[in-house]
C-alpha cells in the first residue's frame, strides 16, 4: 500500500473518536440550554445555534468524510459533503460573529441591549444565517466548491474584520470597568458588590467568546492554506506523485475543521461555571437512572 493510501486510512481511524466527542459533547450543551430557564438568554440562543450546527458536523459530516475515504467509489458522493460541511462551516463563523456583535451591543446600549436585542430577533438572525449558508453552499452540487470557496473569502474577510473590531473595543471597555470597580472597593457596598459580580461574569463570556473564535481560526488556518496551494498548482504539478500527497494532507485538514466541532463545547463547559454545573447534573442524573435501571434487572433475575 502507497504512503497516501496509510495516510488516508490513519485519517479515517482519526475521525471515528472525534465523532463521539462532538455529538455527545454538543448534544449535552443543547440539553443544557433547552432544560434550564435560565440559560434562556440572547447569547445562549446564539450559543444553541453554534451547538446545533456542531452537532450536524459530527452527525453529517464526518460519517460522509470516512465514506469517502474508505471507499474511493463514492466520488459521487463529494459535492454533497462540501455542501454539508461548507454550510456548517459558514454557519459557525457567522453566528460566532453575531455573539461577538451581540456582547459589543450589550456594552454599547447598557438598559436598552434588552429591548432593543430581544431572543425573537436573535431567532431571525439565526434563521437567516442558516437559510444563506446552505443556499450558498449549494453551489457546490452544481459548480464546485472552488467557485464557493471564492464566494465565501470577502465574508470570511469581513467577518474576522468585525470581529478584530468588536474585541478590542470589548477588551478595552472591560478593562476599564475592572479598574473601575477595583478603585471603588475601598468603599464597598451591595450595589457595588452586585456590579462587581455583573461585569466578572460579562467579561467571562466575552473571553469564551474569544477563545471559540481563536480556536476557528487556528482548526481553520491549515485548510485554507491546503486550499489555496490546490487552487494554484500548475497542471504539470498536478500530473505528479506530489500533488497526490498534497490531496491526503488537504484531506487531514478536513479533519482539524471537525475537530473545531469538540473544541467548542469543551470551552464552554471548562470556562463558564453555569454550563459545567448543570451538565454535571444532567450526568448524574442520567447515571443514576442506569443505576436504577441495573437494579431492577437484578431483581428480575
């Protein structure tokens, strides 16, 4: 067997545990957000769409990934899963956009960000970030995915452009509330103990945030790199054993873009306290009625 033919089997081992991580993980981030009222926030409604759309990765798009790989027959097959994984690939970095955008307004407005930003809203945001993403990942069923490729770039560019603008204005306004609140502690009071709570827990979310559009770029980096040097070899280049060992690695960055989908959710569970607590005790939960169940099996018998 070729080196590339390894290289292709060792990434579709990769895959099959990535899978599992990113359904469950997500799964459970749903969960949690769906059962308790008081994740029902115009964040979290963002946060459910990016979950969802992570949950599809590790429902759709990777099971069609290891198809493809395993079985060189289903070329077919290969327009559908660019337009499955270039939709949700879209849809996550536009709505860790608009939860970007959603923290700069509730900065900016202060009393207003709730009438003005309401979950309704958000709701049509999320909705149409869905419908624009799969109509124009589409494309790829009929043109290809490089003319979608090409189409997405200036989003794409747009959208890390807002979103270098909204943390630096996020991250210099936080700060200067922390230093704020620091210098007033020397008088403290319950009004000032709240606020101090308040922008601890903001700033918290912003640095989540953050970090979740961090790890987009870097599991995305290497695929557009991957992409850009497929779209400009030569044909001489593309006649040689080389351009082949550069398809099996642009393939290995599909997977670091899957492995985007488990990222996420563990960010959210390892860095705000209200989402660890309560899938904690969706777990506990869900291992006692195993318990339960284990116990009267025993006793049937």
């Amino acid at each position: 067997m070729k080196a590339t033919g390894i290289l292709t089997l060792v990434n579709a081992g990769l895959n099959v545990p990535l899978i599992f991580t990113s359904t469950i993980s997500n799964a459970l981030i749903l969960i949690a957000i769906w059962k308790t009222p008081t994740l029902h926030t115009v964040t979290n409604v963002l946060v459910f769409g990016l979950a969802f759309s992570d949950l599809g990765v590790g429902l759709i798009s990777q099971p069609l990934g290891i198809f493809l790989l395993i079985n060189p027959l289903g070329q077919d097959a290969v327009p559908i899963f660019q337009m499955f994984s270039g939709s949700l690939s879209a849809i996550s970095l536009l709505t860790i956009t608009a939860i970007g955008v959603e923290r700069y307004l509730a900065l900016k407005l202060h009393l207003k960000h709730q009438e003005v930003v309401t979950v309704r809203r958000v709701v049509y945001v999320l909705v149409l970030i869905w419908v624009c993403s799969i109509v124009a990942a589409s494309s790829c069923l009929w043109y290809g995915a490089i003319l979608f490729y090409k189409a997405a770039s200036p989003v794409i560019v747009l959208c890390l452009l807002i979103n270098m603008f909204v943390y630096q204005k996020l991250y210099r306004v936080c700060r200067m509330h922390h230093a704020r609140i620091r210098d007033q502690a020397m008088f403290p009071d319950e009004h000032l103990h709240q606020r101090a709570i308040a922008d601890a827990r903001f700033r918290k979310s912003v640095k989540t945030i953050f970090l979740i559009l961090l790890a987009l770029i870097l599991c995305y980096s290497p695929f557009c790199c991957s992409t850009l040097a497929i779209i400009t070899v030569t044909s001489d280049f593309e006649k040689g054993d080389r351009y082949e060992m550069l398809q099996t690695l642009y393939l290995f960055t599909w997977t670091i873009v899957f492995a985007n989908s488990t990222v996420n959710p563990a960010l959210l569970y390892f860095q705000l306290t209200e989402f660890r607590v309560i899938i904690k005790g969706l777990l506990r939960k869900l291992c006692a009625c195993r318990n339960t169940g284990n116990d009267f099996g025993n006793e049937g018998m």
